[in-house]
C-alpha cells in the first residue's frame, strides 16, 4: 500500500500538476489512512471493506476534526482507490457507497468598497515596501487572484497595452483576466520606483512581488502584511489571504456581473463554486425583490 502511494502522489505532482501544498495534503491524509489499516492488519487494498472506511471518518469526527477536514479525508481515500483501480491494482473500492459528510454552508469574510479604500490606503507608498504593498493590494482585489496566483506572478505576465493579466491557476491551468487602469497605474509605478531597489537577489528572477530581502514572498509574509493593514485601517472582520479575492467576486455579484464572467475571472472549473458569491449579502436580494416583485414596489 505504501508503495502504490507512492505512486499516487507522483501521479498527483506530475500528471495533475498540484501543487506541493496539495500532494503533502493528499499524503498526511493517506498515511493516516494506511497506518490504521496496518494496525488492523490490512495490507491490500482488495482486502478493504467499507465499514473500515467508516469507522476511520467516524474516529477522525470523534477526535475534533472540523467537518471539512473529515470530508477532505474521504475524499483523499476516494480518489487513491479509483487511481488503484485505474491501474488495475485492485477492482475493489470500499468508498462507493459512502456519502461525503455535510458541510455547513461557510460564507467567505468579504470587504465593502469603503473598507477596501481604507485598507488600500494604508500602506506608507513613499516607501518601497509600502509602494508594493498599494500595488499588490490594487493587483489582487482588481483581478480577484487567488494568494498563490500573487505571489508567483511575473512581470511579462501584465500585459499593460492590453489591459490583461496573464495568470497560472491549479494546476497551471492558464486564463486571462481583466485589470483596471488603477491598479495597473500602481504596478507601473512600483515596477519603476520600487522594485530594482527591492531586486537584490538573484533567486527573485521576474517575479512581480518581492519581500524586503529581495525575494519572491510566501503565503505567510502576505498573510502578516494583510492582517497587520487591515487593523490599521480599523477593519475589525476576520481578515484571511484570500479576503481581497472574494470581496473581488461578491462586488461583482452584487453590481449585476453576470455568474458566468465571475467564474471564468476566477479561475472556477465549476459554477457551482462560484455561486456561494449570490448568498453573501442579503441586502442584495431584499433590493431585488422589492425592485422587481409586482406587489412589493
């Protein structure tokens, strides 16, 4: 069985082209998975019944485990057994009749426009770091990029002319995204005022944004950047990485973007993840209704 996951994750890096972050996910989860079917002395997947499955989600739920995190586990285990099956490993998949656990609907933190202004304003753009921030800040909520997306943006991949974003999603899948003459006047201003002065190491390469060292920033260093801007700015919602992307989606919701357009700007395979986007502000729908319903006007 450790063999074939070995197998599996490669299968993950190389053919679906996840990321790191991703396979080391896929991995905790299936190590776990093979460590209690080895305590009870199972060593072939042939020899997996689906009750075994069971129990394993029904333990990880008795330990605390979030109702998302527990889903993601199953769906880990679901998707080894059908590659197992795939190569002909095994014809036998212990997950094909359990049903994924129900997850409450959760409801992204999402900034007003008046919140995005304030926390745009905040960085001190006299400054080269401060100068990127503003940049990077318009860059993500113009385009709604994801935080892996901002980070590993490259500068031939703005296209000024044009007024498009070149942008590489999971699983490299490529798209091209509107960006506004705002956010592209702050790229271009960083890119001539501050970024050589940030570009001391070689590692940088291309790369858009770089931290104070030189060098291209992790999902962490973002992370502390945003979180320390929006409480100077007096934002006191549960700030997160992808808070300018989803504040991104929803105004364009909310302002009457059709679905379709968000989804494809977002980089969505299904739209059915898009459409958490029509829930998020109930203000919306009671203006609709009251616009539009013959007895409510």
């Amino acid at each position: 069985m450790r063999y074939l996951l070995k197998l599996y994750l490669s299968y993950l890096s190389f053919e679906q082209n996840l990321s790191a972050h991703s396979v080391d996910a896929y991995r905790r989860d299936l190590e776990r998975y093979i460590d209690y079917l080895e305590k009870r002395d199972i060593r072939h997947a042939d020899d997996i019944r689906p009750e075994q499955v069971r129990q394993l989600i029904q333990m990880l739920s008795e330990l605390g485990l979030s109702p998302a995190t527990v889903a993601r586990n199953l769906s880990s285990i679901r998707g080894f057994h059908h590659f197992l099956i795939r190569e002909n490993e095994t014809q036998n998949d212990p997950t094909r009749h359990i049903d994924r656990p129900r997850l409450p609907r959760s409801l992204p933190s999402v900034l007003s426009a008046g919140e995005i202004d304030r926390l745009c304003a905040v960085p001190e753009i006299h400054t080269p770091l401060g100068l990127r921030t503003r940049a990077m800040f318009e860059h993500m909520y113009a385009c709604g990029l994801r935080v892996s997306e901002i980070l590993t943006i490259k500068i031939p991949h703005i296209w000024f002319e044009e007024g498009i974003v070149r942008v590489f999603g999971k699983g490299s899948k490529e798209r091209l995204v509107p960006i506004s003459p705002t956010a592209l006047r702050w790229i271009k201003r960083y890119l001539d005022q501050a970024r050589p002065l940030l570009a001391k190491s070689p590692s940088a390469g291309n790369v858009l944004y770089l931290n104070r060292l030189g060098k291209p920033m992790s999902r962490m260093g973002y992370w502390k950047i945003l979180d320390k801007a929006a409480r100077q700015a007096g934002i006191t919602k549960k700030i997160h990485p992808h808070t300018l992307r989803h504040s991104f989606a929803t105004h364009l919701v909310e302002n009457g973007a059709d679905l379709r357009a968000v989804q494809e700007m977002l980089g969505h395979v299904d739209i059915s993840t898009t459409q958490i986007y029509t829930h998020l502000d109930r203000s919306v729908i009671e203006r609709e209704y009251h616009a539009y319903h013959p007895r409510a006007r």
